[in-house]
C-alpha cells in the first residue's frame, strides 16, 4: 500500500506577490531592488526541487506544499499530525512545530530534511522512500 508523503518547502519571504519559485517572476519592485537577488535564487532553489519531487513520485504518493514563514500557521494542523503519525524525538519534533530553524527549510513527514539551504533532491527522496516503499 502507499503511503502518501508530506513535503513542506518553507521559503523565504518575497514581500511580492506571485509564485516566484516555480515562474521565476517577481513583482517590480523586487526586480529593481538588489537585495532581491538571494531570494529570487533561493526561491528557484525551491522551485526546482518541487518539480523534481513532482517528476518522481506524482500527486498521488507526495503532497507538496510551498509557504512562506508568515504562512507557516496554514500548515501546524498538517505538521503535527505528520509528527504523530511519524513519532520523531520530542526536541527535534518541537523544534520543527515552532520552525526554530533558519529559512530555507524543507520538512518531510514532520523532519526537517534541510535547513537554512534548500537540499538536493537525493536527500529528500531518501526520507520519502522509508515512508512510501517501507522495508
């Protein structure tokens, strides 16, 4: 039976409006602005990654979800029944509810995976593959 999987991309904050990560767009303001440029290739970062997800397991064994830490509240309900369903270290678990972790950060199955870089896609697949093909 499979398993469906949680990936939850927190990516740092654009202040725009839009998807930046998957089109590459930003608003005009971000364009102009210099200090947009770590964001605009974290967000990239982030971007390919959901696609690689996508491109291996599809929709039906991964759902993604893609936020900003002003949004993070949006997923707690979906965070914490991944780390009940998934019975991580209490501190770890905590530290992940609380996002005391720096942005960029992708959490899979209520682990943080990567932390303050967006990983590579190996990394996350090996997390995915204990809970979609378990044994």
């Amino acid at each position: 039976m499979i398993s469906v999987s949680t990936v939850i991309i927190v990516r740092e904050s654009d202040s725009g409006s839009g998807c930046i990560c998957c089109s590459g767009g930003m608003g005009e303001h971000a364009k102009k602005e210099p200090s947009y440029s770590g964001i605009r290739a974290s967000a990239g970062e982030c971007g390919r990654l959901h696609r690689e997800i996508r491109d291996r397991y599809g929709e039906e064994e991964v759902e993604i979800i893609q936020i900003e830490p002003k949004d993070y509240i949006y997923v707690v309900p979906r965070l914490i029944k991944d780390l009940l369903k998934h019975r991580g270290p209490f501190l770890s678990s905590l530290r992940t509810l609380l996002l005391w972790y720096p942005v960029p950060a992708v959490i899979v199955n209520g682990k943080v995976v990567g932390k303050g870089k967006v990983p590579g896609a190996e990394v996350l697949y090996e997390e995915l593959e204990k809970t979609i093909r378990p044994g």
